[in-house]
C-alpha cells in the first residue's frame, strides 16, 4: 500500500457529511480569525460584510443576523432553482453549454417561488452563539472558507461527488422509475466505481455508519447490508481497545417521512440544534479513543440548501467519466462549475490550531485526500485536479491541548436529539401522506431500502423494481419502507449491527 497516510501518522479517516446549509448561513457572522493555513500570516474568514443583499418585487432584503433554529419552508435547492439563485430571475441554462453569469441575486426570488411567506427569511444567518458547537471546533482547528458544493443542485448528485468525484452524469433528484429502472441494469454504477471499491482492492478497511436504517449511501452499487452499522453503535465501537477501520463516512439520521422534524441532518424543516449535537457526539467520541491521534476527521454539508451565499462558484473540471448526454441527466449540465459555499471542517490533533484555508476544495476533495493518504488512484479528472487536506497534516507529535469536550448545543425550545436507533417505520408520523413520493430525500431512502432488500433476494429483482416504480404516494413510500424494514432489522440484530 502506498500513499503518505504512515509518513503522516494518519490511521483513520472519518468524514461526517450533513446537508443544506451554506457557508454564509452557518459561519457568515462568525467572525472568525485565525493562521492562514498557507502562508502562515494572520487572515480572517470570507464571511459576511452585513450588507449584502437581494431585491424582490421592488423591496430590498439585506443579509441579517440571527437565523430561526427551524426553518418553515424548504428553500429550494433542485438545479433550476439554484440557476434562480445564482443568475437571477429569467436565467436559463442551455443544455450542454456554458452557466450564465453569477450575481447571486435571485435568492429571495427562488424561495418566494418555493412557498416562503416571508421573503427575507433565506437571507437569515446565525450567531456564533446559536451554533456553539461548529463555532468551537472552527476556531480550534481548520475552517475551509472556500470548499464549494460540486455541483449547482440538490443532494443526491453532491453526495455521489464525495464517493465518486462524480455523479455519473447525474444533476437532479431522480423519481423512483428512474431509480426502479436503474435496478433493472444492476443499480446506479460509476465508470471507474467509487472510493469504497478503491480501498477494497488496496486491502484499505472502511465502514458505514448511518443515523437510520437506510442511509442515502447504501444506494450506491457495491454497498451491502453487511457494510452499514447503526449510528448509536459508534461510539461504543471507539470504545473498544482496536478500532480496525481506515475510512468511515457517517451519515446523519433524516427522519424524512416526518418532514426531518427529528433529524440530524440538519434539513431545514428539522432544529439544527439536533445536527449540532451529532458534530459534538462523533467529535467526543473520536477524541475520547485511543486512535484519536492517528485520526482525522472531516465534516462538511452535501449542498447549500437555497440560502444565500455570496461567494461566486468558480469553474469547475468535469469529471469526465459520462458522455454529454448521458441518461441520467436531465438538464444537460456540462459539471464545468462548482455550487455555491458550504462549510467543511477539518479536525485532527496532528494539524496546527486555528487555521483558516482559502484554497478551493470540493466533495471530490475527500477521495483525493484519501488517495493521496493511502496511494489510491484517481478516480476520475475531478478529484484528479482536486486539492488534498493531507497537506493540513504538519505536526510531527500530536497536540495536547485539544478540547475533550464541546460545548453544549444552544436551548432551541424543543426536545434535544435522540441519537439512538430510530423507531420502527411504522411508529414514525408520517406528515403529507397524500403527496407525492418523488420530492425531497425520499427517493434516495427508498434507493437505499431498495437496494438493502435486493442484497437480501437478488433473484427478486425485477419484482423488487416493479414494486419500487408503482410507489406513487408518501403513504406508499412508508408501506414499502416498513416492510423493507422488517426484513433488515432482524439481519442487522443478528449480526450486532
């Protein structure tokens, strides 16, 4: 096995990825100063001036701080919205040519058009003291100010760019004949497959955490019901006296059939508060282990979520795996542009404290610092031009002085989080039970289910993806999810999953 992980003394890498939050929205009003993690000198964040703005129906809505801890309405975040959001009113993108000009001016106009009542609530951003947990950990170790989403659009291609560096030509949230129909040709695979093959063949260990039963990473092609283990295990796995595994990518709990009310995941419709007290659990638990200093660990958001940012996304290498035109594209986009700021963390006793990095990063910078640590590969031209964080990795002998604890999250009103197994699909409440099952996060959790029921009775499968393409309601999606998961559970408990 090559690569520099050893040279570094880098044994474990845990990436934690939550979603739909921009970097403004998050640490905009943050303030925070730091190292300049390449040239050494003081520096500050690309945060916010307090002046920023957009205009709507004649009336100005400038940035403003202090943000709700729940959202009322879902901004949206799908590929035509973001073009609104970043180009303006009217902005039209043609198919298989180049992104119009980027004014970040059209984010109050896409979240009035996606239900908001009031038009400068996508304009809120927090104070460092609603989010004390993320605030902590950013002044103690590196904050990366210019990590970009992938791609301009929702969660699931951004998600598939820090397993891939690619979404294999995807740039929107597929129905469920869409997914049902990849299932007919074997599942949803990558030309040069995902970063969990790469390890695989290298002998490097990996394992899945997630905070439900159907974690959107188990969709992938290649990811078995074997490789995922309940969230509430973790930290009691740190606990033991060996640790075995080299990656471990952790998935937040979404509670989708109930609007993400009870989430992790920190879904606008959910308390973020519920998503910080996930960042201080996994931290806590990783610090408290005897790996934690061969450890690093990276937390970053999937997509901006449709609040405002107002860096401009710079250009962006297609990935260069999937032809133009490819199936599973809708809008024709080129992936010759990043999406809009979110915030990423990198955390590790082996890394100086208080740094603040400009340089560009992507999703695809998780598999290229995995490649660079353990000699893998590049996977596609993306994370072949994207930039590692092995480099953040400078210290010879591990720091002393990093904190055992995090602060509390802040009092948002509501119950705290649970980050215990979630109960059964049929105990959780189901809101919108009429509406249709192709919107938000649910088709990717049905993918997952899907496929976890597939690695159960692979004989089945064009039963299977009949049943998941005749899905047509939430109420529907809910039947099929209970009856996957009482097939599952009994596995997992089988196994000590």
């Amino acid at each position: 096995m090559g690569g520099t992980a050893a040279a570094l003394g880098i044994e474990h890498v845990f990436v934690l990825m939550l979603e739909n939050r921009s970097f403004d929205h998050l640490l905009g009003y943050s303030g925070i100063d730091g190292t300049d993690a390449v040239t050494g000198n003081p520096t500050e964040i690309n945060g916010l001036a307090g002046t920023e703005w957009n205009s709507f129906q004649g009336q100005t809505y400038t940035v403003t701080e202090g943000a709700d801890y729940r959202m009322p309405v879902d901004p949206g975040h799908e590929f035509p919205n973001v073009l609104e959001q970043l180009c303006g009113p009217g902005a039209a993108y043609p198919p298989g040519g180049a992104y119009p000009a980027v004014n970040d001016s059209g984010y109050v106009a896409a979240y009035v058009a996606s239900g908001g009542q009031s038009p400068g609530e996508v304009m809120k951003c927090y104070l460092p003291e609603q989010l004390p947990v993320l605030n902590a950990l950013a002044r103690e170790f590196v904050v990366c100010d210019n990590w970009h989403a992938s791609m301009p659009g929702p969660t699931w291609p951004n998600r598939m760019f820090v397993h891939a560096a690619s979404s294999g030509g995807l740039d929107h949230s597929p129905s469920t004949v869409e997914i049902a129909g990849w299932e007919t040709i074997d599942g949803f695979g990558f030309k040069n497959g995902t970063i969990f093959d790469a390890l695989s063949r290298e002998g490097v260990t990996r394992r899945l955490y997630g905070g439900d039963d159907f974690p959107i990473v188990a969709a992938l092609k290649g990811i078995h019901l074997d490789d995922i283990r309940h969230y509430s295990l973790f930290a009691g796995d740190l606990a033991q006296p060996e640790f075995p595994y080299s990656y471990v990518f952790i998935e937040p709990s979404y509670d989708v059939l109930n609007d993400y009310r009870n989430g992790t995941s920190q879904h606008p419709l959910g308390d973020i508060t519920h998503g910080e007290a996930l960042i201080k659990a996994t931290y806590e638990a990783i610090r408290s282990s005897a790996v934690w200093e061969k450890s690093v660990l990276i937390i970053t958001w999937d997509e901006h979520g449709g609040f405002y940012d107002h860096a401009t996304p710079p250009a962006a290498p297609a990935p260069g795996d999937t032809a133009p035109g490819s199936p599973n594209t809708k809008y024709g986009f080129t992936f010759e542009i990043y999406g809009p700021r979110v915030p990423a963390l990198v955390v590790s006793p082996l890394i100086p404290k208080n740094l603040v990095d400009h340089r560009l990063y992507d999703h695809a910078s998780v598999p290229a610092t995995l490649e660079a640590l353990f000699g893998l590969p590049a996977l596609t031209a993306r994370d072949a031009q994207a930039n590692a964080l092995s480099s953040l990795i400078s210290l010879g002998t591990a720091r002393g002085d990093c904190p055992v604890t995090l602060p509390q999250p802040a009092d948002s009103g509501s119950a705290p989080a649970t980050l215990q197994a979630p109960a059964a699909v049929t105990a959780t409440a189901l809101s919108r039970p009429g509406d249709s099952v192709n919107g938000g996060n649910l088709p990717a959790i049905i993918h997952s289910a899907m496929q976890q029921e597939l690695s159960m009775a692979p004989e089945q499968r064009q039963a299977i993806a009949s049943r998941v393409a005749a899905l047509k309601t939430r109420a529907d999606a809910q039947e099929y999810l209970a009856e996957v998961q009482r097939k599952t559970r009994p596995a997992h408990a089988q196994a000590g999953r």
